[in-house]
C-alpha cells in the first residue's frame, strides 16, 4: 500500500521543519522509480522505529532512507556519514540567519 501522506499527528502540521518534507518526498518518488517495494520500506522504517533510540519520527525516517539506499547499492554509507558531517560543519560555521551551503 502506498504511502500518500505523512502519519496523522492528531492536527499538528504533519512536518516541523522543510528537510522532514523533503526526506518524505524523496521517499515517496524513490518507491515511484522502482529503488524499492513498500514492504521493503515498511520494514526498513519499522526496524527504525523499534531502535528506540531517542529520535523524533523523522530522524528515523531518514536513517531509514539512508539504510534502504544503502542496502540496495543506490548510496555508500561512507558518502554519506561525509555529507552529513559536511553540512553539520556548514550549519555550525554559517552565522545566524544566513543560508547554510556547502
């Protein structure tokens, strides 16, 4: 079945900040092109989910998306460990109100 929305939050808005929006877009266009089946998705978020590991619900979202694309070969995990720590080094570095870029 496929996801169409984001989970109802009870009316909260469904996404807190434009990244959570985007990590769920990808999702949804990556099933839509064939990187993988929503049961394969499903279980990958749901492994996520029962780490328990203190992430709000969209961190876990995308350690699953980070998790699946490396499983099936689409990213390397070393790639991206860098390019997480890059735009961490990046939003540290970038005064407030400004634009974070590379």
């Amino acid at each position: 079945m496929p996801i169409s929305s984001p989970p109802d939050l009870g009316g909260a808005a469904p996404f807190a900040e434009p990244w959570q929006a985007q990590a769920f877009a990808l999702t949804v266009e990556l099933h839509a092109k064939g990187a993988f089946t929503w049961s394969e998705w499903s279980r990958t978020l749901g492994a996520q989910i029962a780490a328990e590991d203190g992430a709000d619900y969209y961190e876990r979202w995308l350690a699953a998306l980070e998790t699946i694309l490396a499983a099936k070969g689409l990213a390397d995990p070393a790639s991206l460990a860098a390019l997480k720590s890059a735009w961490a080094r990046a939003y540290r570095d970038t005064p407030h109100g400004k634009p974070v870029a590379l």
